[in-house]
C-alpha cells in the first residue's frame, strides 16, 4: 500500500476549554472530555493533499468533512486518537486509514525526548509552532468572538501546516507493516466496538472501598493516620516497632513505607497481629489505582468502549497504556484453594464485554520472552525443550532441586518458572529473593539468603549461554561507543542504535560508559532528558522484549488480515481489538469462534520469516466477556 501525499488529508481540531473543563485535569482523560456534554469544536483545520490548508468555523465543520471528503481518504494529525475520536463520536466520520506523526515520532526517536509537535518540529530543524498566545485568551470562552477566532485558526492553520510538514519526512522512511500497526491502534479507539458491564464494575468498585473499609477498622485507625508517614510512623512507635528507613536519590534518610520497600514487607509477617493489620491498611489505603480505574470503567457503561494504547509507548517499542485507563494491566481472575476460579477476582477484566452476538477470542504467544531469550541466546537444550512441547518450568525445577521432571511438585515448579522468567536477565539473588517475598508473579514465597543465591547459581550453570549473551551483549555496547557498526542474527547496531527486523531501532541515545583499560564498564545512556544505567542483562532484557514485541505485532497484522476476509453481515464485526504484550484479542461473530481460535493458534505458533528457527506455541479460548 503506497500512501501518496495528495490522497492524505491532514486536519486539526481546536477545541472549547476552560480552567475547569480542560484535559489537564485529572478528572478527564481524551475519551471523557470528548463525549462530555461541554465539549465544542470551535473550528477545524484541513489540509486537502498537498493544497494550501484552510479552516472553517463550528458551524460549518459537518459540511467541511464531506467537502473534503475525510471519511474515504488517509487522515494524519499529531495525535490522531484525539482528533480522530472527534470525527467518529461527533460527526460519525471514521476515514479508512490512520497515519499520525505523533505515533511516528515516537517509533523512529524512541524516548530521545517528547513527541510534540513543536519538538518534533525543531528536531526536523524546522521552527516550531506558531506561538500559542491564542490559546490562552479562548481559554473559558465558549463563543469566539470574530477576532479571536481569527486568531485561533491562524494558530491552529500552522499547526496544520507543520503537521504535514512532519509528516511528509516521516512517510518517507517509516517501515510499511508500522504504519499498518499504527492504523491499528488508532482504529481501536476512534472506532471501537467492545462495552462494558456496569454490574461487574460497580462490584469491584464497592470491592474495592468496603476492602479499604474493613483493613481500617481491623487496625483501628482512620484513613488520615494511614495516609500521613508522620502519624503511621507514630502508629507504628505506639505498637513497639521503630519505623523502617532507607536514603532517598538525595541521601536524605526517608520512611520506607513504600509497598516494594522490603522492610516494609517484613512487617507483613510480624508476630503482632495489630502490626501486620496496620500494614495491610496502610496499604490498601495508599492504592487508589482500583478505585480509580473502576470509576473511569463505569463512565464508559452503555456507549462503545475506546481502548488506547501508545503506540511504541516504552523504550522496547512495546504499547503503552493510554487514556488514563490500562487496559493491558487488569487482573485476571484468582484460584481458589481447591484450583476453582475465584468468583469475586477478576472483576474488571470480565467487565470487557463483546457486543451482542459476538465473542472474544483471547490467544496468547505462550512463554514468547523465554522463547526469544533461549533463540536469541542459543540456548539449544532451552530450544529442544520448547520445541517438543516439553514444561520448562519443571525442568528448570528438575535442574535447582535435583529430582527427576515427573517427581517435581507444584512449588518447586513454581520456583523454577520465577527463575526461568526472572533470572534470564541477569538478577542477582537478593532482587530474586525479594521478587519472590513480593508475590508479584504468584504467590509470597520466602527463602533464605543461602537457598536464593544457590538457585541464582544453578540457573547460571544451566542457561549458560544465555549468561554469555549478558556478556556479549556489554561488548556490543562497547562496540557502539566506539562507532563500530556489526550484526548478530537479526539485530544490527551502530553507534546509538541497535537495529530491528521491524526496521525500528532501541535507541541509546548518548551511550557513555567508564574505560577500565581492557574493557568498557558502568554503562548508561539517556532517555527523556535523564540517563539511565544499562548493563549486559538488562541490554539482553531490552532486545527481548523488543523482538517480541515485533512478533507480535507481526502475528497481530496477519490475524487482522485474515479476519478481513470473513464473509460479515453490516452490523458484525471481525476485528483484533486489544493486546496486553503477548496476547491478541479478537472480536469475531459467535459463529466464527471455533475457526477464528483455530486461525489464531495456528499463526502465533509460525515464526516470522527471520527467525524460522524458533519454536513458538499459543493457547487461546473464547467467551462473550474478556475472561481468560
């Protein structure tokens, strides 16, 4: 598909904003502000091809987007979810295809800075935007007068203008298959067709407060004394504990009441029961993600539900979450004790709902990170594992305790899945043992010093090559200080970047590090204006990520293109419509289910064409809610 810059219209909404109704306010994110009954569009500015941009007032916008005919040409802004989501809710224009130099900017810079459109412009070495004195004398006015509105449009016109201007030297190099990703995540917010079930939502949400409620009253303290350090620490003084305290990035001595401080954590298994009840209040008092996100979730009952992402989000290009709303971290639902589902877990995630007549196919790429970490590695014995459909967690298991696969129980396998997807990237044995103590990939599982440091060794002698890529990764960047360009598989770098099959790159924008006189050590480099530490795990934990990412999204074209081709009635659907870093999600009509599931595990389990070798494997189900 060749895009051609006359058949591209790029457009710029202003729109009414005021002290109290304003994007910056924690109260709106882009869908809420859009559907709210304040929102306005005071003019629209459009540029046809490559013709000279023009504007048009409120009352005119309608039959300016059918004048120019936006609803069957490209449309490309800087940050199309926003404008788009304009056109589709207000005006039921949804264009054929989404370009935005937003998207653009972040998949070919990374995070060498921000992405707007006047740093972005001056990064092209052009002169930035107009200056926005305009926008703060429209502030709070809903109806323009005549020259304010001429001011506006003259702001919002060159806006337009440089948009395009961007835009155009984007096109020129972005990669094919990217754009098609782009279009994609734009699509499953400006076009969306999954709802939510306000029941459920409303049940975490009561969940969620009457937990708060009960923890409080168990510790029999207010919320105040659990929100403020200075009265918990009083708190905790009038139980007999002396407050945990660590140094702050300023070396300033802190309270460690923070939910990762692993003081902090130690309290949970104190032997006064009043201590560990004050604890867990303070806890679920503190986290008010739940509370918040359940909230957000029931202002979207009864309308289609926008699902964001930011596109190229993180340093791995991975998506993001976008929107004020995560949709790539709900929970899922818990076990019971007795291997049943938790009913009362999971609320939010079995919120997200198909629409009548339809089902959610959910297919992840099983263990895709350990995978590409093994292939990327030449971990062959990890490879041969995989690819005769052996369990890598027993194994590894087998190899810590010492004991055949088949005589390896439930917590030992358990021990050696945390070592198989926490030790691949060079953790050391006290960040091991605390990952294990914090419960955040299962359950709280707490060892000792001796026993952490054994399983780091045995993970290291059996994954030795994957060790040796930790090492050869540290010369690579080495190689890169000093501007020597080389390859290794599919990856090739050169002085700041290491080079993807996607034809994106992992920036290490200003890669510096210390020379001992036979090799380069204390690496770092710097991201958004501040430098960050990397070394050879965590280099190998980058290119991971980023070559998984880039199955996935590779897998998630193919599923999308094969969707394409169901015979579908006009009010059916056959579309992907989310994904949480190695699970796709589609939307498909009931009937279709049993074939697309089929279609799905069948494509995520073929390797791209430049890594043939590597054995992949996906497992997937569906239901009329988001449950797996």
């Amino acid at each position: 598909m060749k895009i051609k810059l006359r058949d591209i219209v790029t457009l710029d909404f202003e729109t009414y904003y005021s002290k109290e109704y304003s994007l910056s306010k924690k109260e709106y994110n882009t869908s809420s502000y859009i559907r709210s009954p304040l929102f306005k569009a005071q003019c629209v500015g459009i540029k046809d091809g490559i013709k000279k941009t023009v504007w048009y007032e409120h009352k005119d916008i309608a039959h300016a987007l059918k004048k120019h005919s936006v609803a069957s040409r490209p449309l490309m802004c800087h940050n199309t979810q926003f404008d788009g989501f304009i056109l589709s809710h207000h005006y039921g224009v949804v264009p054929p295809f989404y370009l935005d130099t937003l998207c653009m900017a972040r998949g070919l810079h990374g995070t060498l800075g921000r992405n707007d459109l006047d740093t972005v412009s001056r990064l092209y070495g052009r002169g930035g935007k107009v200056k926005p004195a305009a926008l703060k004398k429209v502030k709070g006015i809903r109806d323009l007068p005549p020259d304010l509105l001429e001011q506006l449009a003259e702001y919002m016109c060159g806006d337009t203008d440089e948009c395009y201007e961007i835009g155009k030297m984007q096109l020129e190099v972005y990669p094919h298959d990217e754009l098609l990703l782009i279009d994609w995540t734009i699509r499953a917010f400006c076009d969306p067709v999954l709802r939510i079930d306000g029941n459920l939502v409303q049940e975490e949400l009561d969940d969620e407060i009457s937990g708060k409620a009960a923890k409080q009253r168990a510790a029999s303290v207010g919320a105040d004394v659990l929100q403020s350090s200075d009265k918990f620490a009083a708190a905790l003084e009038s139980l007999g504990v002396d407050p945990p305290m660590k140094l702050n990035k300023d070396g300033e001595l802190i309270y460690a009441f923070a939910k990762n401080d692993l003081a902090f954590q130690d309290l949970l298994d104190h032997e006064n029961d009043s201590v560990v009840a004050l604890v867990e209040a303070r806890l679920a008092t503190k986290s008010t993600q739940g509370e918040t996100r359940a909230r957000r979730m029931l202002e979207l009952v009864g309308r289609p539900v926008p699902v964001a992402y930011n596109y190229c989000g993180a340093h791995t290009s991975r998506w993001s979450g976008g929107n004020k709303l995560n949709f790539q971290n709900f929970p899922r639902q818990a076990f019971n004790k007795d291997g049943s589902l938790d009913l009362t877990t999971g609320c939010l995630r079995r919120s997200v709902v198909a629409p009548p007549g339809h089902v959610l196919v959910v297919c992840d790429s099983a263990q895709i990170e350990a995978r590409v970490n093994a292939w990327l590695s030449d971990q062959l014995d990890v490879l041969e594992v995989f690819a005769t459909g052996g369990d890598i967690y027993k194994r590894m298991a087998s190899q810590i305790y010492g004991v055949p696969i088949e005589e390896v129980t439930k917590d030992q396998r358990f021990i050696g899945k945390i070592a198989v997807l926490g030790l691949g990237y060079g953790m050391g044995w006290k960040k091991f043992q605390a990952t294990l103590a914090m419960g955040t990939m299962g359950p709280a599982v707490f060892i000792s010093d001796a026993e952490a440091q054994r399983i780091v060794r045995m993970y290291r002698k059996a994954a030795s090559k994957i060790k040796e890529m930790w090492e050869r990764s540290e010369i690579i960047l080495g190689k890169m200080i000093m501007r020597e360009e080389g390859t290794y598989k599919c990856l090739e770098w050169d002085h700041e970047t290491i080079w993807l099959p996607n034809g994106l790159g992992l920036h290490y924008y200003a890669l510096n590090a210390q020379f001992n006189g036979e090799k380069y050590t204390n690496f770092q480099y710097r991201e958004r204006g501040k430098y960050k530490k990397i070394y050879g795990g965590l280099a190998v934990e980058n290119k991971v990520q980023a070559l998984s990412r880039v199955i996935i999204g590779d897998q998630l074209l193919r599923t999308k293109s094969e969707l394409e081709k169901l015979p579908l009635k006009r009010t059916q659907h056959a579309r992907v419509v989310m994904t949480t870093h190695d699970e796709l999600v589609s939307c498909v009509p009931k009937a279709a289910a049993k074939d697309t599931l089929a279609m799905m595990i069948e494509t995520m389990r073929t390797p791209p064409r430049w890594c043939k070798d590597i054995p992949l494997n996906a497992e997937g189900g569906f239901d009329v809610c988001y449950s797996k």
